[in-house]
C-alpha cells in the first residue's frame, strides 16, 4: 500500500452526517452546513444513509445509533401494500402518500443492506421483515426499479427465507431495465437523466445474484458507454448536469450533482468485482478524484474535516450547502475507494 493512495483515501468522518441526524431521521437540506429542519425529513435521504452506515466497519456507538433512527424510519415509511411514504414532517406525520417511486427503490435498497450487513441480529431481521413488506410492490419506475434491484441482490446473498421473495423481485425489476442503444449513441434512453450508472449497476449485480451472465455483460457494455460519454477529454468525470444530456452534447453540463458521481463509483466497484478488470477500479478512483477536485471546475466537493459533502459542481465553483443527499454521495464513494484499495480502517 503506497503513501499516496492513503493520502488519497482518508477515513471517512461522519460528523456532518450525525449532524443532520436526530431522534426521528435525517433532514434532508442544509443552509451551508446547518440543518434545515423546517423542510423535513425524506426516505430517499435515510435510506442512503443506512446503507452507508451499514457499509461501514468501524462504526462506533453514535453511527450504530443513527442505524437504529433510519431502520425505525424505514419500517414506518413501508405501508402495508409496500408502497413507501417519501416525506415526513419533524412532528412525525407523514405528509404524502405511499408511492413506488424513488422512495420505495430506495427503501427496499436500504433494507437489502441492512439484512445482510446490520451490526446485530434484530437489525438484520427486522430490516429482512421490512423487505418482505417492501417486496410486495412493484414500480414501472426505471430508477426506482434499478434501486431495488441492488438490494434485492444483496439479500439474495442470504439464501435465507427471504430469497424466493428477493428473486422474483429482482427478475422483476430488472425486467423493466432497456437494454438496445438509442439511435446515435450508445445508451438506452433518448436522454442522460440522473444516477445513470444505477442501470448498469442493476444488471451487474442482479445478473450476477441470478447466475445471468448475459445480464452481466449488458450492464458492463452499458456502463462503458456511459464511462465514454461522461469523461472528458483530459481523462476526468464530466458528469451529466442537472438538466441531463441529449446525445451530442459536449464540454461540461452544469450543474453536476454528487449522486451521479456515487451511482458511477458503485457501479465501478461491482464491476470490478464480477470481472477483475482493473479499467473498473480506475472508474472508482475517477469518481473520488471527482470529490477531491479533479472535476470541471478543479473545485473540492467533500469536507474531510466534517465529512459534508457540497450540493453540486457549477462552473465557478460549488454549492456551498452541504445537504444530506451530498453528503452520503461523497462518503458512499470514499467508503468504495477504500475498499478496492484495501485501506487498512
């Protein structure tokens, strides 16, 4: 292990995160690096947090805590159906309806995780019945579809009573993914929209779990022309800005968000586990240098002192908040780098 990969790489710092964090869950927004606790709490948000803190293997009793707030708020947010509740108000109420949107993929993500990789047999059961909840529902929403693809796959690797339910959802969900390019360039929808990678990622991973090599080999042809489009010239992430990209557009697309810099790093890390190839762990290195400062705007979008991640890359710079979406984008993709370097914790 070289000096500099562990100066690349330091231990992820939660402060910021715990921050954000309170009895009830994670809100969502921040001004500058304060919570915005008017505007609430939101499952997309707790999900992703409870798969970075399950992921995590030095957690310590404040993040095994937060594990418990985000698994309590999950549980609460899968109705009956399976649908999931996106929104909650810092009073406790929900104030939306149930939906298989983002949310649900999310929630069923998370819950994956957690059943396979919680610090403690209560977490790991109580987010294994979560999931059993959660698997009654189906989206005909591509991301939403692709987010629980990825963590039905990871309960899979179980084999335990969960995996009939884990396997229909995944055959599912993967289903619902495109597979043949678009007229005029190499990706399956008419337009780049956000965390594009998790396509890719679904048939890695869900191939994988399902013993589908075709599967396999469509995610990682995807992800390569995703890697074309979305590096730039000078070998650095370039990633698609908020607005997406339509085929043809070139030079840097504002404002580019973490998440789809995170979503590239996990897909990156799966393919190089389901093949080896090393061009895949050089995609994970691009997606960290993406947060320390080699992007569009040579700007750093994580704090290493707080463990904030910034809210996008715009050309003069960044967004100076540090919501909570951000903030797990960045520490996902540390816990990734470190991982496939094999950084001592």
């Amino acid at each position: 292990m070289t000096q500099l990969v562990r100066s690349l790489a330091p231990a992820p710092v939660f402060t910021h995160l715990l921050n954000l964090t309170d009895d009830h869950g994670l809100f969502e927004h921040a001004e500058y690096k304060n919570p915005r606790r008017d505007h609430g709490y939101c499952t997309d948000d707790v999900a992703r947090a409870l798969v970075v803190a399950v992921r995590e293997p030095r957690r310590g009793p404040l993040l095994d805590q937060a594990i418990q707030t985000y698994l309590s708020f999950l549980e609460r947010a899968v109705s009956h159906r399976g649908s999931v509740h996106n929104r909650r108000s810092t009073r406790g109420r929900w104030t939306d309806e149930p939906s298989t949107a983002d949310c649900w993929g999310r929630a069923v993500n998370a819950l994956g995780y957690a059943a396979r990789l919680g610090p403690t047999e209560d977490v790991r059961n109580r987010a294994n019945q979560a999931f059993l909840r959660a698997a009654r529902a189906r989206s005909g929403d591509l991301r939403a579809s692709c987010f629980a693809a990825i963590g039905a796959a990871e309960l899979l690797l179980l084999g335990d009573d969960a995996t009939g339910a884990a396997q229909a959802l995944l055959t599912d969900c993967l289903a619902v993914i495109p597979r043949r390019a678009q007229p005029g360039w190499e990706w399956p929808e008419p337009r780049l929209r956000y965390a594009n990678a998790a396509l890719c990622d679904a048939l890695i991973v869900g191939g994988a779990a399902l013993g589908h090599p075709r599967q396999v080999r469509e995610g990682l042809s995807m992800l390569t022309a995703l890697m074309e489009i979305e590096t730039s010239a000078s070998g650095h992430l370039s990633v698609t800005g908020s607005h997406g990209r339509l085929p043809g557009e070139t030079g840097p697309l504002w404002d580019q968000q973490p998440i789809e810099v995170a979503t590239i790093a996990d897909a990156c890390a799966h393919a190089f586990a389901a093949t080896g190839d090393l061009v895949w762990r050089r995609g994970v290195e691009l997606a960290w240098a993406w947060f320390t400062g080699t992007n569009d705007s040579a700007t750093p979008i994580y704090d290493p002192t707080t463990g904030a991640g910034h809210d996008g890359l715009e050309p003069t710079g960044r967004n100076e908040n540090c919501g909570a979406e951000s903030t797990l984008a960045a520490l996902s993709t540390l816990q990734r780098f470190r991982e496939l370097h094999q950084v001592p914790r």
